[in-house]
C-alpha cells in the first residue's frame, strides 16, 4: 500500500505526466474512440479535471463542515457533455496543475486529526487519508486507460 506521502506525489505530479502522455496529439486522435465503449483520451482529461475537482471539493467541506452529507454524480453522464467532449485538453490541464498544486499544498500541511476526518458513503466514513489515497491511484488508472487508447491507435 502507498504511503499518504507516496498518495500526496502521485496527486501532485498527475497534471505533467498526463500532459506529457497527450503532448502532440491531434483533435482527431484526441476524440476518436480506437477502443470503444471506453472513453476517448478527451474525455479521460476531461474526467480527471471533474472527478478531482470533486473530491478537492470535498477535502475542503470535510475540513470545513460538520455532518456533511455525501453527494455523487454520473460519471458516464459528465463525460457526454460538450465540455467533456471537447478536442482542447489543454483547459483541463492547466486546471489540473493550478487545482492539484493547490491540493498538495492543502495536504502536505493537514494535521493527524485532519487526515482522519471523514464523510460517510454508503454508510461506511470514508478519511480524506483514503480519499487521498483512492484519488492517486484513480489518477493512475486514467493514465493506464490514456495508454490503452494510444496503443489501440493505427
């Protein structure tokens, strides 16, 4: 299991590497689906910068709000929007960089006590040490799944 440092790296290094995995590729590259049903590499991007924004969000009501209740969204829906279709990833990823800078700062300086604070899902507390932890790897996967679409590409 990685260590909340290793979880805290990983966050914070998602936006270059994923910038450097999607330098040089075209609109059409960008949005064509070489392994459908899985998403485009847009959407991919695009995901990232919705699902991270979330759980940044959530970090700071955790911190911030007592009892806060949980609240989800469709995944599958976002990534149909206009904006999640979208051939310019570079939107995103300069919000990745200014969001995940600022979301490692906030996490290199948490107390114990504030990594243990938690929100209920499904009834069970979720920390923001798992969260931290659950979004490094999710940030990893989506690299994993851009990969996967550039080497199904001709």
């Amino acid at each position: 299991m990685q260590t909340r440092a290793e979880a805290i790296d990983a966050i914070r290094e998602l936006p270059a590497q994923l910038r450097e995995l999607v330098a040089g590729l075209s609109a059409e590259q960008l949005t064509t689906a070489y392994n459908a049903p899985e998403w485009t590499i847009v959407q991919n991007v695009h995901h990232l910068a919705d699902s991270h924004m979330m759980c940044y969000r959530r970090f700071k009501l955790i911190l911030t709000t007592e009892n806060l209740p949980f609240i989800n969204y469709d995944q599958d829906l976002f990534a149909e929007m206009p904006d999640a279709r979208q051939a310019d990833v570079e939107i995103s990823l300069r919000f990745l960089e200014g969001m995940h800078g600022r979301w490692a700062i906030m996490m290199d300086h948490l107390s114990e006590k504030e990594w243990k604070k938690a929100q209920l899902r499904n009834g069970q507390p979720v920390s923001l040490e798992r969260m931290a932890r659950l979004y490094a790897q999710h940030g990893r996967d989506h690299l994993d799944q851009i990969q996967a679409v550039i080497d199904a590409m001709p």
